[in-house]
C-alpha cells in the first residue's frame, strides 16, 4: 500500500510513510487506495486519536488493544479485527473515585450560600482527594452557625453508572477533626435525563435515596443499586457544625453518553469528499448501543463562532464575540465561561461552514465542495452498564475538484407527490483558478427519469455552444442516446448520467430538462461533475445560477397531505400464467411517499376471503417507486386456482400502517 501526504509546496509526495503539521496543527497521514486519489484516516496505526481532537465531557477512553478490555477474563468487546489505537466510552473502575477529575471535564460543585460566604477552594477541596482542605463550616470560637438546610450541589459534568457515595472529614494527624462529620444529612440523586429536570435545565431532586437525622457515623457510605447519575445533592438538615473533606463517588459500567470531536483537519487543496467509513465493534445487547457520526466541512480553520450574553443592570441587552476584557471568544475561553455558568453560545460559522450532516458508515458523504477543511464528531450511546460500541480506524476519501463550484437551482420549486413533473436544472460552473474542468456529468433524481427532454451547454456569454434532445426514455430505450454534441450514456433509478464537450469556462451554465416526479417534501435534485479518471464527483450547491429561475435552490416541496402509499399500478390487470408468454407475470408498480427514514414494506397477494396466498416483498425501504412481479405462485409454489385477487402494499411508519389494495384477476 503506497502512502502518500500533502507537502507543504502543495506537491503529492509518495513514499514509504511522511507526516506533516497542517495549519490547523495535525499531521496528515493519506493513504491511497485503487481509485481514489487519497484517503484521510484517524485511529488504527496511521494517526492516533489523540492527537486528532477533543473529547467534550471528558469521558471518552483511548484504548491500544481492544481485547484489553475485560470483565474478568473475559472480553466484553468480540473481533476478529487486528487493530489498535481504539475509542470508546469510559467504563468505570469501581476502585476509582469519580469526584476526581470533575472540574476539569466540566463538572461543577456549587453550594446555597453567596458568593462573599462561599470559600470556593474549600468548596471544590472536597473533590481532590489531598486531606489537607476541607469545606468547613465549624463554629469558630463559639459563635452560632446555620446549618440547617445548607446544600452541597454536585454536576458530574456527564453521567456515570453510580452506585456508592461516601462522605468524612478530615481525619489525619496534622487535621485530627475526625468528630466533625455530619450528623444529619439528606443525600439526592438525578440522572440527567430531560424528564427529570426542570424547564430550567435544573435537577428535581424529588426524594432522598439516603436520609438521617441523628447519624453516628464518621465515615458515611451510602450504598445503591448502580444506575446512571448525572447530579447529586447532599443537604444538612441539623444545625450541627461540620466540615466534608472528600465526597468520593463510586461506580461501574461504561458512561452512556460520550463524544468524540476532531480537530477541523486541513488538506493542502480545496477538496471533493469521497466515502467515509469505520470499524466498529459491540460489547453486550447491540440493540443496547450506538453511535451517531456527523460531519461538516468549510474554508478555514474555525469552524464555531462563539458569543456570550451582555447584561446591563441584569438585563440582556445583547450578545458580544468578545470576552471581558475585549478578546476574542476562543474555544478555550468558551469553556472556562461555560464551567463558571455564564451564558454563552457556541453554533457554526455558517459564512464559511456548512452544518453538521449525520453520517452512515460506508456512505458518500454530500458535504459542501470543494472545500479545504472537514471535521467530523462521534457520539456514543449506551442504554445499559454493560452496553457499548468501541470504533478504530475512521477514513474517508477526498480529492481535487474538477473546477472551483457549481451552483445550482430547480424549477418547479413544487410539484404534486408522484406525478410526472418536467423540471429544469441549471448549474453555472466557477472556475476563476483554471482547472482542467469536466465532460460527464450527472443528475441525481429520485425516480427514473421519464423523459430527458433537452440538454444545453452555453458560455459565459450566453451563446449555445452544445445541445441535444432526447425526448421519452424508458426501460426500451438503448444506451448510450446521442444528440448533438451530448450523449446520455446512462440512466438508472437514481441518476442519469451525460457526457458533454470538456467544461472549463468560469461561467459555463448547464441546462436540463427532464421529467422525474418527488415521493416526498424536501427532495434534493443534485448535479456531479466528474474529473477525468476520478470517482468523487463535484457536487451542485444551490444558490443563484440563473436569471431565468428564481429558485436559488435544488430541493423541490410536496403536499404534505397525502398518505406514505402512494400510487399502485398493475401492468396488467389479468394474469393467465400458462406458459405461453402473454401476461405470464404482472408487474406491480407501487410508491412510498414522505418517508425520510426506511420504513418496514410488505407486498402480499390475498384471495377475497382476506387469505394471504404470497408474501412478495418484506423489506426495508425510503421514499420512491419500486416495481416487484408475481408470477401467479402461492408461497408453496403452486400456481393459484383461476378468481379474483388481491394485491395489498402496506407501508409501516412512526404513525402507524397505511396499505393500498388493487384488484387483479388470474386465468387459464
């Protein structure tokens, strides 16, 4: 396997392995793969988590083997992967002390006393582990102190399985203050979770998981069943002095939120995104765990704006990019102002960012191109202690665009669900810094296209300078079709794909008229242009690309009325399967509508009586239109007795079922 990394010149350099910084402070490992001319990859032996980005939260392990990883001597995680350099959620040791560490990964500590009454070293003492400092609140020379309802606030900055609290003073030779503990106590728990927090985004502690009045222990060990907790709260209900050394908090099982965010990786060029792709392995139930993969690229190396809220006199009165002092708000500063509970915002840079895109793994990813710069974030889900996902090796494929961009923009800019529709796309090419520009391109559409109606290809003038007319196009018609100087060499359910005189002039437009139909709101229409030789295509971004349409955008809105099943369709509506090649099979032709995730279908064939003789299709699928045949079979391979029939598709979704019947008739 040749490796290859960008130069700082902007030369590709291959050779036996070579790293460099980027600006954005990374060093690139490329890999080239048959076909692509780079791969990108995080994890495994090529380039180290680590060093790749930020763990938000804090709760994210970096594992070298996976197989490391036991209960016992067991391996929680099973593969047969030979990889290192792994990531996963932290799984808790039950020896470690959660309370360390807690400040630093977001985790606060607060108390219901004002700030000229809070000693905040003593207060975050109690979370260090050294014996020395402790939260005192002891009467001091014999003056009276109020104790009663004093409440000790702890956000363990994520949520862990927890299931031991203890609590003492300080209780050493230098600090001998041993009879000083807490003699009355309340001790709360919350896990976090929306539905146990109030409007505000604060805890409801409803009621005590532990509670004594008159305690006699010096040491307090508070022992639960392990489930998640995210706060606690331990409250002082006498009026006795004490003071709390530690609070030490104990648990198991792996975290069951994490994340993972990479620094924004810098390539030497502006880019075109390939596939992206990881490995991935599950301890416990899978259906107990998963993971969520976003990714957003943009045009330089900061990809979040920050803003923190102006008060004057208490009121908002705006939002500032600036610190206190004047400075720019960084990543760094966010945070600290996000621990000390300020108000602050972070969301992307929308001017030279796009927005975060979920990601599945094996997918070509449709980020804005080209750009320079990718980042991409992980999050883990767990639902159990004992469930989670680990991931190594994350990739993903890029290359040199064709030219600088394509804008693009659809008209009609709504349609009737499933109708054929005649739609024009246009897309204007910018291409300022002459690249070698492109002959195919392609035209990704959500049904066949019915008709390709015409296509032009005009300068930066306006002047025709190629044209063709196809006209109807169906599943008769031979490829490649040529007309002019264009050829439509293929067409497929999803996309068509034409040949063109080379493209390189900045201004160029494209014009296509085709028909197609939309099964759903929001559809995309998208075009790609292909470099010679190259398999990452050049995607359309909407935005204005002509006069003639005023759209300035590539998705195309439906009623939002109409059912998930849409038409159903017989190609004939009279079977008579005797084997002499007339209506031997029938084709049945049924839409999915408004779906934007697959959805569970089923195809059956009942008689009248409701009896189902065929189960034709049970599968998974999105918003489009299929076709499946049946051959006039049961499920037991005989030939059904000649009658009346019918055909039911029934689509399954969030809000319940939907089917569609159709009559059809069998003979002999």
């Amino acid at each position: 396997m040749i490796r290859v990394t960008i130069h700082p010149t902007g030369r590709i350099v291959r050779l036996a392995q070579l790293r460099f910084i980027s600006a954005a402070g990374l060093a690139l490992l490329l890999v080239c793969r048959p076909g692509f001319s780079a791969e990108f990859v995080v994890g495994g032996g090529d380039h180290s988590w680590q060093e790749s980005g930020t763990t938000p939260g804090g709760v994210i392990d970096f594992v070298e083997r996976i197989e490391s990883v036991v209960d016992g001597e067991s391996p929680l995680f099973v593969t047969e992967q030979d990889q290192f350099n792994w990531i996963m959620p932290v799984r808790v040791d039950p020896d470690v002390n959660i309370s360390l560490g807690l400040l630093d990964r977001g985790g606060e500590i607060d108390i219901n006393l004002s700030e000229q009454q809070i000693d905040r070293d003593q207060l975050e003492g109690v979370l260090n582990g050294d014996h020395k400092l402790a939260f005192d609140r002891k009467p001091i020379d014999g003056q009276t102190i109020q104790n009663n309802g004093i409440t000790i606030f702890i956000d363990l900055g994520a949520r862990f399985g927890v299931n031991r609290i203890l609590f003492y003073p300080r209780m050493t030779p230098q600090f001998p203050f041993g009879n000083d503990f807490m003699r009355g106590y309340e001790l709360y728990i919350n896990d976090g979770q929306p539905e146990n927090l109030f409007a505000s985004g604060q805890p409801n502690f409803v009621s005590p998981v532990s509670r004594n009045t008159d305690n006699a222990d010096t040491t307090v060990v508070v022992e639960i069943d392990a489930q998640f907790v995210r706060f606690l709260q331990l409250k002082s209900v006498i009026n006795a002095g004490f003071e709390i050394d530690e609070i030490e908090i104990f648990g198991t099982g792996f975290v069951p939120e994490a994340s993972y965010e990479s620094h924004p990786f810098a390539l030497e060029d502006q880019s075109v995104w390939g596939q992206i792709r990881w490995l991935e392995v599950v301890a416990g139930d899978p259906r107990d765990s998963s993971i969520e993969v976003r990714a957003r690229s943009g045009s330089d190396d900061t990809p979040d704006a920050f803003f923190r809220e102006v008060l004057v006199n208490g009121v908002r009165s705006g939002l500032s990019p600036n610190d206190d002092q004047g400075n720019p708000l960084t990543p760094a500063s966010y945070e600290r102002l996000l621990r000390d509970g300020r108000a602050v915002i972070k969301q992307t840079d929308a001017e030279n960012w796009g927005q975060w895109q979920l990601v599945n793994n094996g997918q070509t990813l449709s980020l804005p191109a080209p750009r320079r710069f990718l980042q991409f974030r992980i999050d883990f889900f767990n639902g159990t202690l004992g469930s989670a996902r680990a991931l190594a090796q994350l990739a993903f494929d890029f290359d040199s665009p064709p030219v600088d961009g394509l804008v693009a923009e659809v008209h009609p800019a709504e349609a009737e669900i499933s109708a054929p529709t005649t739609f024009t796309l246009v897309a204007r090419v910018a291409n300022g810094s002459g690249r070698a520009g492109f002959t195919r391109f392609d035209v990704e559409t959500p049904a066949r296209v019915a008709a390709i109606h015409s296509v032009s290809v005009r300068n930066a003038g306006g002047a025709t300078v190629a044209s063709g007319e196809f006209g109807a196009i169906d599943a008769a018609s031979v490829l490649p079709l040529r007309s002019g100087d264009i050829t439509v060499e293929t067409v497929m359910d999803d996309h068509f794909s034409m040949r063109l005189p080379r493209v390189v002039e900045d201004g160029t437009s494209i014009e296509v008229v085709f028909d197609s139909a939309v099964f759903r709101y929001g559809t995309r229409f998208q075009g790609r242009a292909f470099a010679d030789d190259v398999e990452l295509p050049l995607l359309t971004e909407g935005g204005d690309a002509t006069s003639a349409i005023e759209t300035d955008n590539l998705l195309v809105r439906v009623s939002l009325g109409s059912t998930i099943v849409g038409p159903l369709s017989l190609s004939t509506p009279v079977l008579s399967p005797n084997g002499d090649g007339v209506n031997d099979q029938m084709k049945i032709t049924y839409t999915v509508q408004h779906l934007v995730t697959p959805s569970q279908v089923t195809i059956d064939v009942h008689d009248l009586s409701g009896r189902r003789l065929r189960r034709l299709v049970t599968a998974l699928a999105t918003s489009g239109q299929y076709i499946v045949d049946w051959d006039g079979r049961a499920d037991n391979g005989a030939l059904v007795p000649p009658g009346a029939y019918l055909i039911a598709v029934e689509v399954g979704s969030d809000q319940g079922s939907r089917r569609r019947l159709r009559h059809a008739a069998v003979i002999y």
